[in-house]
C-alpha cells in the first residue's frame, strides 16, 4: 500500500511542474482549426512543451506503478495532488497568493488522501476482457470525432469539451493501465491494452493542449481532473475487483468526494500565471537564478525582465490578442492575483 501510494504521489509532483511547462508551451504556439497534425510539430519546438512531455512521461512510471498496486480510487486520488504542487510552485515562482479557501483546499486534500488510505483494501486482480476492451476504443473513436468538431470552435464550451476528452484519455490510461498483461515483451505488444493505452495517453495531451490555447485553464482543466479521477475509480470498484475494508464504504465515499472537490478548487494554478511564463521564459523561471541585466541577481527566479515589464508586455499582448478576438471576455484565463 505505501508503495503504491508513494509512486502515486511521486508522479503527482511530476505531473504538477509539468502542468505549468505544458500550459506554456501550448500558448506560445498558434491555435489550430479541428485536429491539425501539424500542430504537434509546432508544439513539439517549444522547449517548455518538450519539458512536460519528458515529466510526463517520467512521471506515468511512477503512476503505473501506483495503478498497479493500490486501488484505483486511490491511485487517481493520489494524482490530483498534481493540483496542490501547481499551485504551491504558483506561490514560489510567481509571486501569487493563495486564499483561506484555498489554503483549506489543500488541507482537504490530505485529509481525504487519509481517509482513501485508510479505507482501501486490495487492489482488483481482474485484468482485460473483451467488453472492456471494446469500450475503451470505442471511446478513443468517440473522442476522436467531438474533438475534430470541438477543435473547430473556439469559446468556453469548445474548451470545456476539449478539457473533458482529455480527462477521458487519461481515464483510458489509467484503466488500460491497470488492464495491461504482466511485463513480458511479447505480451504486452500482443495485449490491446498497450495500444489503448498508448493512444489514450498521446490523445489526451494533445486535446488538452488544444483547450489551454483556446480558453481559461479553469474551463479546460476542471472537467479533466473530475474524468480522469471519477471515471477509473467507478471502473475499477465495479469492474476490477477493487475492495474497500469492511465497513469502510463512508469514509472512502467522503475521502474520495473531498480530495475530488479540493483538487477543482485548485484548477484555476493548472495555468497559472502561463502568459507571464511565456513571456518570460518558464524554462528559466525554474533554472537557477542568474544575473540581471545590470549584473545583479533577479528576485523570485524570474527571468527576462522586471516585473514591471511582464506586466506591460503581458497588457500589451492581451490587448492584442483581445482586438484579434473580440468574441473572448477572458483570453487565455489568466487569473488575476488575490
């Protein structure tokens, strides 16, 4: 059990820096109608972008691992913590600030990692089958044919729905993960579970990608954490075989809705600050500090200028960006400090 929850809280921490390394990558790259090919390849020259597809995957090990092991209620639990080190990395690099809420927010999340902890029994042993296995391409097709519509619109739905087909990708992954044959070659290149969850995985970065281009990262991010948390865990309590200790049942219910509910009142770090960081530089945000241009060192880690001039250059871009669309209210999301 520890084990399996320490990988999961390990990939967490990965999945978190490499939240803001992807927001940052995404929106420095222009949008594109449907699901535009080359948009991979524009995304892929981005430095920050290539950052967090490396702690992505870096961190899916560790995440693989914890499917595997613990329950998958707790598994999917665990990685929502994504969201409390999003938002404590907001509080270091950009200088934001977190209020009571959400202080309490991440109180909330230990509390209800507690109680998941102490309610989980074995993990399932059921593995593929074929209705499963079925619905899990079928949900790869499905997601395939709302995000070309979705990928031609722009606004908070068009977001909202790329955000939700992300958290479905990510489901597929933690489920084909938990699926997937014993680690044999061979078997697993002849298990559909490997390609489902291949494909569920490169899916799912790549819509949520498209969504942080086109709207707030709360409009994005909010239906992606409640999919990819609520989904594997019904799946794998009614499905695989997941057990919770006897007598247990209240507290894994109240355990799983607290850390789900705290984790959304965190969505609105997953992009925190993105265009602050992509003026900047986001990659030496998180490098050592070096020297300023007169020789001094910059406070904060920041990069490229003064604060002043993030702000002015931040203006002027959103002012731009707002001419060239004015349908949007809130371009790009960015939240304003508290």
């Amino acid at each position: 059990m520890l084990l399996g929850l320490g990988a999961a809280l390990i990939a967490a921490v990965l999945y978190g820096v490499a939240s803001i390394l992807q927001a940052t990558g995404a929106r420095r790259v222009a949008s594109s109608e449907g699901l535009d090919p080359r948009l991979v390849l524009r995304l892929l020259q981005q430095p920050a972008f290539l950052g967090a597809l490396g702690m992505t995957l870096f961190g899916f090990l560790f995440h693989l691992l914890a499917v595997r092991t613990i329950p998958l209620f707790l598994a999917q639990a665990g990685i929502a913590v994504s969201l409390v080190v999003t938002a404590l990395l907001a509080v270091r690099i950009f200088d934001d600030h977190l209020s009571r809420i959400e202080w309490a927010a991440i109180g909330a999340v230990v509390v209800g990692l507690a109680l998941l902890s102490a309610s989980a029994g074995d993990a399932g042993t059921e593995r593929a089958y074929t209705g499963l296995t079925v619905s899990l391409y079928a949900i790869l097709v499905g997601m395939l044919a709302v995000g070309f519509v979705a990928g031609r619109s722009d606004g908070i739905v068009a977001t909202a729905v790329l955000g939700l087909l992300g958290g479905l990708g990510y489901a597929v992954v933690g489920i084909s993960s938990r699926i997937l044959p014993d680690f044999v070659p061979l078997d697993l290149l002849g298990s559909p579970a490997t390609y489902s969850l291949a494909l569920g995985g490169g899916l799912a970065f790549y819509l949520y990608s498209m969504a942080l281009q086109r709207g707030s990262a709360i409009a994005a991010t909010t239906p992606l954490i409640a999919v990819q948390t609520v989904t594997p865990a019904a799946v794998g309590v009614l499905l695989l075989g997941d057990q919770v200790r006897p007598g247990w049942w209240p507290g894994a219910i109240v355990g799983f809705t607290i850390t789900a509910a705290a984790a959304i009142v965190l969505v609105r770090f997953e992009g925190v600050r993105a265009a602050e960081a992509t003026e900047g530089g986001l990659v030496e945000d998180l490098a050592p500090r070096g020297p300023g241009p007169a020789g001094g060192s910059r406070p904060g880690g920041l990069a490229g200028g003064s604060v002043a001039e993030f702000a002015g250059e931040r203006d002027r871009d959103q002012q731009h960006a707002q001419e060239r669309h004015p349908e949007r209210d809130d371009f790009r999301g960015r939240p304003g400090r508290r």
